[in-house]
C-alpha cells in the first residue's frame, strides 16, 4: 500500500526530460510556471465580476471616450499587437513619452505604468482617460456619455448604481493644471459634484480592470516542457533557459510565474533621443502614487484599511530610485517588440545584444544598477536566449476577449 502510495505521488511531479539540466536547474525552472490566477485585489470589490468585465470590454474599444472620438484604450493597447501598440512611443491625440506595455497577463503586477504611479488597474485607467497626449477626456465628459448610451448606462447602474444627475454641471471639466479651462470649469462645481463626477472615473476604472484581468496567456512551451512534455522545448530554447539561469543571472529580476520581480531597476539603458537620461521616473512615481486621489487609501478604494493601503505607507523615495523603471513580465515577450521604456530596442536579439555588451550604457552617478556586467556572449549563445524567451509564448486567449462585446449578456 505504501509502496503503491508512493509511486503515485511521484507520478504527478514533473519528469526532467533534458539530462542536461542539473537538479538544481529543474528546481529554478519549477519556480517560474505554472502562471497563477491573477493575484486578488480587494481594492476593487468587482475586480472579479464577469458583468463588470463585459463593460470593462465595452468601454476599452469605445473611442467615444477620447477628446475627438478616434482613440480608445485599444488604440495604444492592440490585441493582434500583443496589447501593445508596436511603437517605440505610444500615439494617442499625441505623442507620449513612453512606450505602451502589453497588457496580456498585467494582473500579476503590483505597481502600474513603468514608474509605478498607480497602485491598482482601476486607478491606472483614469489617467489616459485624462491625460491630454492620450485620449484627453474629462470626468463630467464620461458621466455624460455614460447617461447618453442606454446600454452603458444600464450596465453601470447595474453594478455600480444610479449615474448622478449632471444637467447642472459644465459640459466639462477636470481637475488639472491651473488656467486650463477643464480645471476652471472644475471648481466652479460644489465638492458633492466633483466627488460624483470623480467616482464615476474610479467606477470605469474599476470595469476597466475587470476585464483586463481576463487578459490571460499562459501555458507556454516552456510551461509544458517543465510539467513533462518532452517535445514542447526545442534544443536550443533548453541551452538559452541554462544561460538565462546561469551565467545569465537574468532570474535576479526575472524571477517567479511571470518573469519579474515586480520592482524597479535602473540598467543604463540609453534614452531613445541620446544623451543623459532626464526622466526620474521610479523617483517622481513614489510622490504620484501617494498623491493619486485613486488609490489604495483614497475614498475611491473598495478597502483603504487593507494590505495595498499599508504599501503605501511604507513606500519611500529615495535617491536610488531615480532613473529605476518597473521591470517587465518576459512572457510573451516576443509578440510585443520593440522593447524598454521608450522602446528603444526593436528586437530580441537587440535586447538580448544589449546585456552581453552594454554597449551605450548610461552612466548616472551612483544611480546606475551595479548588478550588471557584460555577458560577451557568442552568436549561438545569444540566438539560444532568444529561442527561450520566444517559449515564453503563451496560448492564445478567447477572440471573444479580442473585440468589443456583442450587445447581449
């Protein structure tokens, strides 16, 4: 009976199927797959409401809710594009500063955009709304178009209750930078009406991210070569995993499930325009974050009292962090080039060429990441680390999650 016990216990872990790989190997490789669920967000109480994520999906391709009508949340965020966009800097009503990150899988992520200036998706999805390079809309806006479309609005009321009545307020307005119109607009509203117009805003948000949360691609060669398919990896997708955990050292910040360790690194990657890097990004994102009204302490949050909260708390600009950029998830790496913060890199192999030279590296005092030294790696070294990461590819999702809903539940 024992014996029985045990053959079927040792039945259900993974089989190595590449002698090659030494134990510890296997043991390094178990810790990245499989893909977990999203991880919970109590922040949000319909984080995981399927008809919240219907109108999440309704609202991410409605380019209604954009200054002139032509940009949504899938102009910067294409499905056949990875969720990405393909450029180095993305385009909305203008030219961003940074590049778009896919959004397959982004519901593993702890902090949002590449400085981390948003603590949740939901908060995350208020600013393009907002931001007059992206789409360039405003909150009394959104209120009034949600009330405009039976569809939507029956939606949100559903989940969220009554719109507010906004025949009494601008036809626009926002909070923003002094002089503009939407922030004059804005004041001249009572506190009650900003606090509704503001809610609406954190309510897209949050279907928002119900529905980007569904944006799962996982079960990638790599996963099915470590769970025990022999015939998932090629050769020399197995010779680029050794390197990547070897000499490589990438696992030091591509660690776990998704390929990251969730926090912030400054690799001396040159800005795309030359020069010096000017951008602080991690250093000036601690102060937005904290000051973000949608945040995890906010009014807005579903559990201002919970662990997200005390992050907050304890989050702390130092100087190290200027110049640091949110590292990215490696899977499915290789449908969403080109690559870095300002996309810099247009390939795999650029980025793979990048880490065994350095070559360009910036220097910035002592905010440079000490971690790194060249790799010197051959040709066939560095095309087998580009084999691996294209394993990183994971299935594809549901079409269904690929375009706007059909109008029925």
């Amino acid at each position: 009976m024992k014996l029985a016990l045990l053959l079927l216990l040792g039945s259900q872990a993974p089989v190595p199927q590449d002698a090659s790989w030494t134990e510890r190997e296997w043991t390094k490789a178990r810790t990245h797959t499989p893909l977990p669920d999203p991880r919970p967000n109590p922040t949000n109480r319909l984080a995981d409401n399927p008809h919240a994520a219907q109108l999440g999906q309704r609202l991410f391709f409605d380019a209604r809710f954009s200054a002139n009508g032509s940009v949504s949340c899938a102009s910067c965020h294409v499905p056949d594009l990875g969720f990405a966009d393909g450029k180095s800097l993305s385009m909305g009503l203008g030219r961003t500063t940074r590049h778009s990150p896919s959004l397959w899988n982004v519901a593993q992520q702890r902090w949002f955009f590449w400085d981390g200036r948003a603590d949740s998706l939901w908060a995350q999805a208020v600013q393009p709304l907002e931001n007059p390079k992206e789409m360039g809309f405003d909150r009394v806006s959104l209120a009034r178009t949600l009330r405009g479309d039976a569809t939507l609005r029956a939606e949100y009321e559903e989940l969220f209750g009554a719109l507010p009545d906004v025949s009494s307020w601008p036809e626009r307005a926002a909070p923003g930078d002094e002089g503009s119109e939407l922030a004059a607009a804005w004041k001249r509203m009572s506190a009650e009406e900003q606090r509704a117009a503001s809610r609406v805003a954190a309510n897209f948000g949050k279907a928002l991210e119900a529905f980007e949360r569904r944006l799962v691609r996982g079960d990638a060669p790599f996963d099915r070569f470590v769970a025990g398919d022999a015939k998932a990896l090629s050769e020399s997708a197995r010779r680029g995993w050794k390197l990547f955990a070897g000499r490589g050292n990438c696992r030091s910040c591509h660690s776990g499930p998704a390929f990251t360790d969730g926090e912030f690194h400054n690799i001396g990657i040159p800005p795309l325009a030359g020069g010096k890097p000017e951008d602080p990004a991690r250093y000036a994102g601690i102060d937005r974050v904290h000051l973000d009204p949608f945040n995890a302490q906010g009014e807005f949050s579903d559990a201002p009292g919970g662990e997200e909260a005390l992050e907050l708390v304890t989050l702390e600009r130092t100087p190290q962090t200027f110049g640091e950029y949110r590292t990215p998830s490696l899977r499915n790496v290789a449908l969403t080039a080109p690559y870095m913060h300002e996309g810099q890199l247009k390939s795999l192999a650029d980025v793979v060429r990048f880490y065994s030279t350095l070559e360009g590296a910036t220097q910035v005092g002592h905010h440079q990441e000490q971690v790194l030294q060249p790799l010197h790696l051959s040709s066939e070294e560095a095309a087998d680390l580009v084999a691996f990461l294209e394993s990183l590819t994971g299935t594809p999702a549901r079409n269904a999650l690929l375009a706007p809903p059909s109008s029925e539940r």
